[in-house]
C-alpha cells in the first residue's frame, strides 16, 4: 500500500493519540516535580492539595463552554488555541515563586486543557464512523495514560539532567510545535481535506449516524441537558475520574512515602497502573465496538463500563493495607485498568447521543468527571490524616459501585448493529 492510500483518518487518530499524550506529560509532570517545588516554595501538603485541586477546577469549570465553541467554530480553531494557550502555563509554572502564583497558574493551565477531549469527541463525530468511535476513543484515552506512564520515570532524570524549571520551558515548546502541525493539517470536515479519497469519505458520511439509531431526529441542545441520559454519564464519571485522578496526583509521593523508595524506583512502580490504563483504554473501545457489530450490540457502551466499575471497585479495596510496593501496585493496576475501561463507552455513548453537539455534551459530562477529580486533590491528605490509606480507597471504592449501578440505568441507544459490509478498523 502507498503511503498516499491509507485513509486520513488513520493519520487522525495518530494525531490525537500525540496530543492525548502531550496533555498528560504536561499535567503529570507536576506530580513528579513535587518535592523540589514545595522545597522551593515552601508548600505544605495540604497547600499542594489546593493546587492540584485548582487545575482540576479549571479544567472543570470550562469543559461546557469549550465543548460549545467547538461545535459552533470547529476542532480546528479550538484545538491550535488550547494546545497553544495550555503549553504556555506549562512554561510559566517555572516562573512560579509563591502558594498563591502555582495557584492562579494552575488554574489557567487547567482552564487551557479543558477544551481537549471535548474537541476531540467533536472531531471523532465529524470524521469516524460509528462503528468505529469505540476504539479510536480508546486508542485517545491510551495516549494520555501512556503519557502520564512516561512522566514518571523519565521526568525525574530530566530534572536532574537540566532543572525542573528548564523541563518546563522545553514542554511548552514541544506543545507550541503541536499545535502549528494540527493548525496546517486538520480540516473541521473530511471532505475539504484534500487527501481524503472518494471511498473512505463515502464510508465516512454513510457511517456518522447509523441508520438503525431509534431515535432518528436530532434533539436539542437544550433537550440534551434535560435527559436522563447525560446526567446518568455525569454521575458515573465522577466516580471514573475520583480512582484515575489519584495517579495523577497522589500515587507518586504516596508509594515513595509509604515503601520508603527513591525517586527512580518510585516511577517505575507507578509507571504500572498508568499503563495498565492505556490497556484498559485499548480494550474497552474494542470491546465496544465488537459488541456493536453482533448480537450483544445493545450492551456495547453499558456491559464494558458495568465491568470496569466493578474491576475499579475490587481493586481500590484490595490495595488496603498491602505490606509490599509490589501489592499495592498490582491491585492499584486492577482498579486503573477498570476505571479506563469505562472511557470509551461513556464518550461512545456521549457522541452517540450528542451528534451535531458532541462537544457539549461530552463536556459537560468531563466537567463532572473532573470535579470529582478535584475532590481528590483536596480529600486524599485529609482522608489519610483522619483514617490512614483505607479511607481513601475504600472512598473510592465506594463511588465506583455506585458507577456500576448508574450503568444498568442507562438505555442503549442503539437497536441493531450498522451494516456489516463496513469496513473495521
């Protein structure tokens, strides 16, 4: 095959599975950058809970809002000015000398990514067909544990190497690079892209809104905020984001604290769940779509999530009291795994009822993953002051319960799998 015949949206979804990546170096490498900063600024942990918080609040609080601009004024334009706007408070947080200026600084570098993954859900609506939204929203999400995985070990040798403040800089520039490559390359829709061939946008076209969707006239906006559905998506993902957010947060210094290890051995192990993350990720979107396309199509979004949940569930209570790094880290995996398992079908499910609006809705239903995000920020220290580690994860494992439950509620959208002569990625 000549490199001009493979289908474009190939090339897409390597260029979103860069950014997802990208986005989490940079939200993850403040994590394990913690104690030369709070060396530096003379944090207390409760202080570097609020900050940790703060970008989740930000990123929270304009997940709506960005999901809007981006089906009003595309992928193109909102991509470019966020990857663009958040690089920029990647850098400026070595500029940082006090509790109050790492606060403000990131809380707009939250507000800067939030228009991530809402742009994104709206691009997959534009350029994916249906039956293969599940795996690509998965190979997303895969980007952004790999990130984060990568961070850990090697952003500590980057310290030591050229400076945490000096890191910073050189991740700002990596971000201004992506955004001028998406800026020249990307179009809002497949068929002004002009190395987009007759037959993939025919199957494009065909395979956006599958004939057998039961309901088959778009609803509004305003009728979307209304249903049951979107606010049965907004509850379960804030228990996904409450066990995931951890590793962005907290699992680094508390497995170094807790097993007493150095800042090498430390990344390694929290390397682990992140990874098992992208596999969750990977898995649940081809299971999603394999679902879709036979007789179990009905339970394709709610049957991996339900799983997930429950892996999620088992894993945090089982990390209790572990006497060794490697235990709690195995169950930890566990109970990552199943938080990312229920990625894909709850985006799936988001575009799959949002259509022409899949960047609000999906927005909206991040920015309620997201302020369970930064519920853990503040939590984790007062719930291990309090109760130790078993408040905290049985917290956890708790809400993801109630997630499985949230699931079973949920109605499918779908009543009969696409036509099965459509090509599968």
């Amino acid at each position: 095959m000549y490199f001009r015949d493979i289908p474009r949206r190939y090339f897409l979804v390597v260029a979103t599975f860069c950014l997802s990546l990208l986005l989490y170096v940079d939200r993850a490498c403040i994590s394990t950058a913690k104690e030369p900063m709070v060396a530096e600024l003379g944090l207390s942990d409760r202080q570097w809970g609020v900050i940790m918080s703060a970008f989740a609040f930000g990123y929270a609080l304009l997940q709506t809002p960005s999901g809007m601009l981006a089906d009003k004024h595309g992928s193109r334009r909102l991509l470019t000015g966020v990857v663009a706007f958040w690089s920029l408070f990647t850098g400026l947080t070595a500029l940082a000398w006090n509790f109050w200026s790492l606060l403000i600084v990131r809380f707009l570098f939250g507000a800067g990514e939030a228009g991530a993954f809402p742009g994104l859900a709206k691009v997959v609506y534009s350029w994916i067909p249906l039956h293969e939204r599940g795996v690509v929203k998965g190979i997303n999400f895969s980007g952004s544990r790999i990130g984060a995985a990568i961070t850990m070990p090697l952003l500590p040798m980057m310290f030591d190497w050229i400076g945490w403040k000096m890191s910073f800089f050189v991740l700002m520039v990596i971000g201004f690079v992506w955004a001028t490559f998406w800026w020249q390359w990307f179009k809002d829709e497949p068929e002004r892209h002009a190395g987009v061939g007759r037959d993939e946008l025919k199957l494009i076209k065909l395979g956006r809104i599958s004939r057998e969707v039961t309901v088959n006239e778009e609803e509004s906006l305003e009728e979307l905020f209304r249903s049951s559905g979107l606010w049965l998506m907004m509850g379960q993902y804030f228990a996904s984001n409450f066990t995931f957010f951890f590793c962005l947060t907290w699992l680094y210094p508390y497995v170094r604290e807790t097993y007493d290890l150095d800042s090498v051995s430390t990344g390694v192990y929290v390397m682990i769940p992140l990874l098992a993350g992208a596999v969750g990720n990977v898995y649940s979107g081809w299971l999603v779509d394999r679902m879709y396309r036979n007789e179990w199509n009905r339970f394709s979004r709610k049957l991996p999530a339900i799983i997930g949940f429950l892996l999620a569930t088992i894993g945090l209570a089982m990390s209790v009291s572990q006497e060794s790094a490697l235990g709690a880290i195995f169950w930890l995996s566990v109970a990552i795994l199943g938080a990312d398992m229920t990625l894909a079908p709850s985006w799936t499910y988001c575009i799959d009822i949002g259509k022409s609006s899949a960047g609000a809705v999906s927005g909206t239903m991040n920015m309620a993953g997201n302020l369970g995000a930064a519920l853990v920020g503040l939590a984790f220290p007062l719930l291990m002051e309090r109760f130790g580690p078993s408040g905290f994860f049985y917290t956890g494992a708790t809400l993801n319960l109630i997630g499985a439950a949230i699931w079973c509620f949920v109605k499918p959208v779908h009543s009969k799998a696409s036509d099965p002569s459509e090509v599968w990625l």
